[in-house]
C-alpha cells in the first residue's frame, strides 16, 4: 500500500515539470558502428568478436548446467538428499516471496524511468517500452542466478556432506567448488550474452539508454535480493546459535527449530544474495565504461568502437581463462591432495584464486597486444590499459589476501579473539574482534589505495592522454579507476566460486547433523553394500567442520573485492553526472567550470560528503536493527516451542520461524529501500554538487565501514570454529562466549557489510537520471518537491528503527 502510494505520488510530482531536454546525458549515449573497427588486418571485425563472444556465453552456460547434472548425479544417501529437499523447498517459498516483492519496487523505478526516457530525453512510447524491459532484463538475471545459484548449492550440500563419509577431505572439497564454479560460469556467461545482445541486435540509438536500464534493473535485484537476505539470514543464524546456549544443544540439533530456517537463510543471504551481487557488478562495471567511452569519445567513433570491442574481448577471454585456471587447480590439487587424509582446505582455494590471477594478467597482456597493438596513432596504448586492468586482477588476489590475515583459522587475529576468550568470556571475545575489523578495514584500504594510485600513474602516461580529448583529459584518472575495477571482475567467475563454496560447506555440516545419518540401525552395513565404501562417522564431521571454515574464510574474501567495485566503479558513474552538469550550465553560461563547483573549497560537495557519511551509518543501523528485532521474534518463539523430548525435526516450528525471518527481512527492506530510493532523489533535487558529494561520501564511507564489518565478523565466526574444531571445546564456557561473539559478527558480515556494494551502485546509478530530472525543474518546484521527498525519507528513516523496535514488554504479548 505505502509503495502504491509513493508510485503515484511520484508520478504525479514528477509529470508537473515537462521542461524542454538538453541532449547531453545518460539517455543520448551514441554507441558506434563497431562493424566499422577491424584486427588482424581486417579479418576480424567487431561485430565478429561480439559473434564469437555469443558463442562462448552459450558454451558457458552449457557447461554450468552440465556441472549441475554433474553434482546432482553424485551419490547420496536418502536421509541426507530428504533433508536437502526440505531446505530446498523453503528456498523456493522465499524466492517466490521476494520476486512478488521485486514486482512492486520495479513499478516505484519504473514510474522515474519512464517520466525520464518517455519525457526529458523525448522518446517514443515504443522505444521507452524497450528501455523498461532492459530494466526488466536486468531484474530477471539476478533474480534467475539467484534460483540456479540456490538450486545447485541445495543439491550440492547433500553430496559433499555424504562425500565426506569416505575420508577423503579433497573429493568433498572439490563438491562445493565445482558447484560454487558453475554458478560462477553460468553468471557471468548469462550477463555478457544480455550486453552483448543488447550492443549488437539494438538500434545503436537505443542501445545506451538499454544499458542505463538494464543495470538500473541489474541493482534493483541485487539490492533486495542482497539486504532481505541478509536480513533472513542472520535472524535464522542467530536465533538457532542462542538455542545452543540456553537449551545446551549441540550444533544443527534436529529438535532445534531454527536450524532448518539457519540452513534456509545459509541459501537467502550467502547464495541467494552474493550471486545476484555478483551479476550487478559484473554488469554496472561495463555499463560504466561504455558510458564513459561513449560520452568521451563520441569525437572519436572509430577509436571509441575500437575500445568497447576490447573491453568485451577481455570479458569474452576472462570467461576463458577462469575455467583453464580451474581445471588447472583441480589437477595440481589432485596431485598434490588427492590421498591426504588431513590438510588445510584453505590452500586449494587459495592456489586457485593465484592461478587465476596470473593467467588473467598473461592473456590480459597477450590479448591486448594483438588488438591494439596497431592501432593508428595509439600504438602504446595496449601496453598502459594491460597494466591497469591487471591492476585490478592482482587485487583479486591480494585484497583475499590481506582478508585471510584478518579472518583465516590460521590467523593470528582470530587466535588472539579465542584466547582473549579464554579469560575475558564474550566481553574480550567482541572486543578483540573490533580490533580486527578495524585493523583490517586500515590495511585493505591502503591496499586498494596503493592499487588505485599505481593507476592514476598510468593515467598521465602520453598513451591514455592522446586518447582523451583536451576538454576531458581531467577524466583520465577516472578512466583508468573504471579500469581497475573491470580488472577486479577480470576473474569473476573464479571469485563467485570461491565465495558460493561457503554456504554450501556450510549446509554440508547441517545436513549431515540433520540426516540422523548415524543413529540409523545398520548403516554402516547399508551403506558398504549400497555404496561401496565403510563410512567414517567421526572423521566426516571433522573434516565438514573444517570445511566450514575454509568456506567461512573465503565468503569473508569476496566480499571486500565486490565492495571495492563498487567504490572504484562509481568514481566511472559520477563522470557522467559531470558531463551532464557540464553541458547543461554552459549552455546557460559559457564561463561556467562544474570543476571548479566540485572543489572542497564550495560548501555544497562537503556538506556532501558528510550527509553520504551519515546515510552509510543510518543503513548499517537500520539493516542490524532488522535483524535485531526479527532474532528477538524468532528465540521467542524457538524457546516457546522447543520440544526438547523430541527425535526429528519438528516441520511446523521450522516453517513459524521461517516465517518470522521473511516478515522482519521483507520489513526492514521496504524501510530501507524507501529511504535509500526518497534520498536520491531529493538530494538531487536540492543541489546537483551537493548529490555528487553524498555519492562519493557513501562511497569512501561505505568503503571502510562494510571492510570493517565483513572482517570483524569473520574474525568471531572463525575464532567460534577453532573452539568447535581444533579444540573441540563445545558446549564449554569457551565455546559460549565464542558463540555470542559470532552472533554480533553475523549482522556486521553477512547483512549491513555486504549489503553496502548494491546500495551504493543503486544510489549512483540512480542518481544519472535523478540530477538530470532535477536540473531541468524550475528552482521552486523542485526545492519543493525535494523538501517532500526528504520529509518521506526521514519518516522511514524513523519508522526503521521505531516501528522496527523491540517492545519492552514484548515477551508478555
């Protein structure tokens, strides 16, 4: 109701101001004639490699779904695939409830959308169409990686936790990474077919505006799939972890209600939501680039095309070399792992993110060469774009990196978080943890600041700056930070694989708990004779606790690397915020410098930074307070119903609960989502160089807090899983200050922390059409309109915490 009302009155407020365009925006991208740009002495044309790209999308995710028939046809025993299906089934009534939901925000854009291509940028009815199908476009491919990434992992946790009963710790590793592998393949291959379509089949008029919509579309999904999720997620785990402590239960305890919905929420937040992320950041990245190569260079066709062809080559060859460099790693860990009865699991994973890396970096440089080598007037400029992307590669390997210091089991950090532990309880257990996230958040950002300054270097080479014409030559650096961030996803698949190895690791360890597989009269004889092989009980669940804390490391080490995107990619964004402003006050004042309005010296981009800032901290409140609220709820209900006489899992209590996590994460979302959705455009419509400020504000804020959040969070996860696994300490006054000291960690990592990269990227990308819309109103009707926006935002920004709160006397009602 509150949506269909703002939708309304936002298509009301926004219809009153038909002002005459100026056509110099987002929505006038030209893209060239690519068939006009040749390589190879013309044998090769740019329509060609997008042919050829087709192809190896198509080919992508071809073997995605192979890996699925793959994984599914593995064996399992029938108690652990029973209790597979049951968390699958959860799943699918989530999904379900979150596409109604997407349905209804989708109308909220739309209405912006349409009064923005339909009236501003003059389209036709038809092509405006077109634009919201992008969007549409967009929605639907996060939201159906979403589904094949959860269908893969549910059917992947039975099978890696049936593995396991063969002591052989690499088989059952190398489940959760094929399946983590080929939600990564089949992402990225489905992302760069809908570009390439889109770049090839519209007509080139059309073909920016459809990008603007479809990564509209793209953040649109991966927002909500991303903050309800994690909202879900963390009520679930938090509620099933408290039990362990009040009820003395041991992990994934079938009599426990919340461990079905924890199991359920491993799916919506660390499956459901990275790989909808990973889909928007993969595909903003690009649209960020061609939007900055189009509006750039739009003197320069020929070299523009040339361009836009290359940097489609290098995500053609990436989808490449990411499944080589897998192939690779599965063969050296096979030889150097394959009969190791015990070895750390983290080092596979590590050895596959390096490979990859200098693969990438190799082909990078190789690929480069042959297509701009020669290119006329610009024969060194292959070498200086190589080095940047490669960049951005080497920090997705270094940015894990400097992660695992932070949150790895064999962290020092984390060892220091369990024997604080020891003789402080939880108080020194949290406090430690702080520590880490805070130390963590100071070296990872010098990291990504070394990274980002090596290549504002590159930037002033002679090469990058011949490109650029005179009156964007200030842009160079902004080109090259685009870069850096393209060159982070150069090695996309690899880095979702990594990061979709957690949750099912971590549902392999509760499936396995849940399946009784033990208790069952003769099944050690059973399974002998049905599979071959006598199962080791203890050694299988010893080996899945360590796997869940490898899966827990690398979880934590993709996050820092998507939020980096998003920092380093909106910088791209902005610069067309900038030529949009540029032209629209020159044609009013020719001696007008939006530079010079930038400048820290003017009020206006200071004042918003700080208000960017404040946002930042207003959403990590909100989203915690959510989930807060929602684990309140769910350990009400848990210790109402628990039925500590019980064998099996109680059906019904498990669906209550998972109930209660979808209500609080689908409240807690429309709350932010609204006040994330108001601030955008009212703040836009007050001061277009105030906008810009709050948007590198939350960016540069949102950098350092969700690096803080995420490693704090690992740093208590892990520092709980040495006490389960190398000390085998449970059920000990240890082992219950680790437990509460993982309960703050789940809100920091897995829901405020992760949730930031699509907020920022939504904001921004939003922002392209919110500061055009604005700049074209009358000075009061838009003051007027942004004064009761804003009213809208700061009502939602209280009712995410008043109507989200914790009555005192809660329990009694």
């Amino acid at each position: 109701m509150i949506l269909r009302r703002l939708s309304k009155l936002g298509a009301a407020l926004l219809a009153a101001s038909v002002i005459p365009a100026l056509r110099a925006s987002e929505s006038d991208i030209k893209i060239p004639d690519l068939t006009s740009v040749s390589f190879f002495g013309g044998s090769l044309t740019g329509m060609n490699v997008l042919m050829i790209g087709l192809v190896v999308c198509a080919l992508g995710v071809v073997y995605g779904w192979m890996q699925y028939i793959q994984t599914r046809n593995l064996p399992v025993h029938a108690s652990m695939g029973a209790v597979s299906q049951i968390i699958w089934e959860t799943c699918k009534t989530y999904l379900f409830q979150q596409g109604k939901f997407l349905a209804v925000l989708w109308v909220l854009i739309a209405v912006c959308m349409t009064y923005y291509f339909g009236v501003l940028s003059q389209n036709s009815a038809a092509h405006v169409v077109i634009i919201l199908l992008a969007s549409v476009l967009g929605i639907l491919g996060s939201y159906g990686v979403a589904w094949f990434g959860i269908r893969i992992n549910t059917v992947a946790n039975s099978r890696a936790a049936f593995s396991a009963l063969k002591g052989n710790p690499l088989a059952t590793l190398l489940i959760p990474l094929k399946s983590g592998m080929s939600v990564g393949l089949l992402l990225v291959a489905i992302e760069l077919f809908f570009m390439i379509c889109i770049l090839a089949f519209l007509p080139k008029d059309l073909a920016g505006p459809c990008f603007i919509g479809f990564a509209i579309g793209e953040s649109l999904g991966a927002s909500a799939l991303r903050i309800c999720g994690g909202i879900f997620t963390k009520i679930a785990d938090i509620g099933a972890d408290l039990m362990k402590i009040v009820f003395n239960l041991p992990e994934d305890d079938p009599r426990n209600p919340g461990v079905i919905a924890d199991c359920t929420g491993d799916n919506a937040g660390d499956s459901v939501g990275p790989t909808a992320d990973g889909f928007e950041t993969y595909g903003v990245t690009g649209v960020a680039l061609i939007a900055f190569l189009a509006l750039a260079l739009a003197a320069n066709p020929a070299l523009c095309a040339t361009l836009i062809v290359w940097l489609f080559a290098m995500r053609i060859l990436m989808v490449i070399t990411s499944l080589v460099s897998y192939w690779v790693n599965d063969a050296v860990s096979r030889s150097i792992w394959g009969n190791a009865k015990n070895f750390n699991l983290e080092h596979p994973l590590t050895n596959l993110v390096w490979i990859t890396s200098i693969i990438c970096i190799i082909v990078t440089f190789a690929s480069t060469y042959l297509l701009l080598a020669k290119l006329p007037g610009h024969e060194g400029l292959w070498w200086v774009l190589s080095s940047i992307i490669s960049l951005g590669t080497i920090a997705g390997a270094l940015i894990p990196e400097f992660t695992k210091i932070f949150t790895s089991t064999e962290s020092r950090h984390v060892r220091e978080v369990v024997t604080s532990s020891k003789q402080g309880g939880a108080s020194l257990n949290i406090l430690s943890g702080l520590v880490a996230g805070n130390y963590s958040a100071f070296w990872t950002g010098l990291c990504i600041l070394s990274l980002m300054f090596g290549a504002y270097c590159f930037s002033g080479n002679a090469a990058v700056q011949a490109m650029m014409p005179d009156q964007f030559r200030f842009a160079a650096p902004i080109f090259a930070f685009g870069l850096v961030a393209f060159g982070f996803l150069g090695m996309g698949p690899v880095t979702i694989a990594v990061d979709s190895f957690g949750p099912v690791t971590d549902n392999a360890q509760s499936v396995y708990e849940l399946s009784q597989i033990e208790a069952k009269p003769g099944i050690s004889a059973e399974i002998e004779r049905d599979f071959g092989f006598k199962p080791d009980f203890e050694g299988a669940k010893h080996q899945l606790e360590k796997g869940d804390g490898a899966g827990n490391t690398f979880k934590a080490t993709a996050k820092p690397v998507l939020i980096g995107t998003a920092v380093v990619g909106a910088t791209t964004m902005v610069f067309g915020i900038i030529m949009m402003l540029q032209a629209h006050y020159q044609a009013i004042n020719p001696a007008f410098n939006v530079l010079e309005r930038l400048s820290l010296v003017h009020p206006e981009a200071l004042m918003g930074l700080l208000m960017g800032g404040a946002v930042i901290y207003w959403f990590t409140g909100a989203s915690t307070q959510a989930v807060v609220t929602g684990a309140y709820r769910a350990v009400v209900y848990i210790k109402d119903n628990m039925k500590l006489d019980a064998t099996t899992a109680a059906t019904e209590a498990s669906k209550e609960v998972v109930k209660i996590c979808t209500q609080y994460a689908q409240k807690g979302m429309i709350n932010i989502f609204i006040v994330i959705f108001c601030f955008a455009l009212a703040l836009a419509f007050f001061d277009p160089f105030f906008f810009i400020g709050y948007l590198v504000g939350m960016a540069f804020f949102g950098l350092f807090q969700a690096i803080f959040m995420a490693n704090a969070g690992g740093a208590w996860d892990n520092a709980k899983k040495i006490v389960e696994v190398d000390l085998k300490m449970k059920n000990t006054p240890l082992h219950a200050a680790t437990v509460v000291g993982d309960t703050v960690g789940d809100p920091f990592k897995d829901t405020s922390s992760v949730s930031l990269n699509p907020v920022i990227k939504f904001t921004t990308l939003f922002g392209l059409l919110a500061v055009e819309i604005a700049v074209k109103m009358p000075d009061m009707l838009k003051h007027t309109l942004g004064g009761i926006i804003l009213v809208i935002a700061l009502v939602f920004v209280y009712r995410s915490f008043y109507n989200m709160r914790i009555p005192v006397d809660a329990k009694k009602s």
